[in-house]
C-alpha cells in the first residue's frame, strides 16, 4: 500500500522558500518523501507524535537538523504536509 501526499498552498509556500536557503538538503528531503509515500512508519524517518499544541500532528525528519510536520490521515491513505524548516522553526 501506497499512501498519497497532499501538500497544501502554504506547505509548497515554505517548501520553495525553505530549499532556496537550503538547496543541498533537496535529495534528501525527496528520499524522505519517498519513503514516507510509501511506508510512513520505517525507522529512518524517526516518525513521532508531537505534543502541546502541535499534539494532533507528526513530524518526520529529513536529517537530524530539519524537520517536515504532518498529518497523518491512515483511514484515508492520505498525508497532508504541514511545515518544513528546522527542528527549532517546526516545533
């Protein structure tokens, strides 16, 4: 099973202001979209639940630096991409 990422307006927003400070981290971030397309729970995402008041999202990391907030819709085989930026900016 395949899951489908949906990236809202403002989620490509702070993507394309996001990789143009940072272009190297590009085939990283795809790698990881990748993987979590296809198996949102593999350990190399080090997927968590957030708390406080991101409590109803998730966070997947790109690297031990940067971060991508999500919403995780399991019924509906759907991720919707929150935020990306580094762990600071995210949370």
């Amino acid at each position: 099973m395949s899951f489908q990422l949906v990236f809202s307006e403002s989620y490509l927003r702070r993507a394309h202001r996001f990789f143009k400070k940072n272009p190297e981290l590009l085939g990283q971030y795809e790698k990881a979209l990748a993987l979590l397309q296809l198996n949102p729970f593999h350990n190399s995402l080090r997927l968590h639940k957030l708390k406080g008041s991101l409590q109803s999202m998730y966070s997947i990391s790109i690297n031990m630096q940067y971060r991508v907030t999500l919403e995780l819709l399991i019924t509906e085989d759907q991720i919707l991409l929150i935020d990306i930026g580094d762990h600071d900016h995210v949370y």
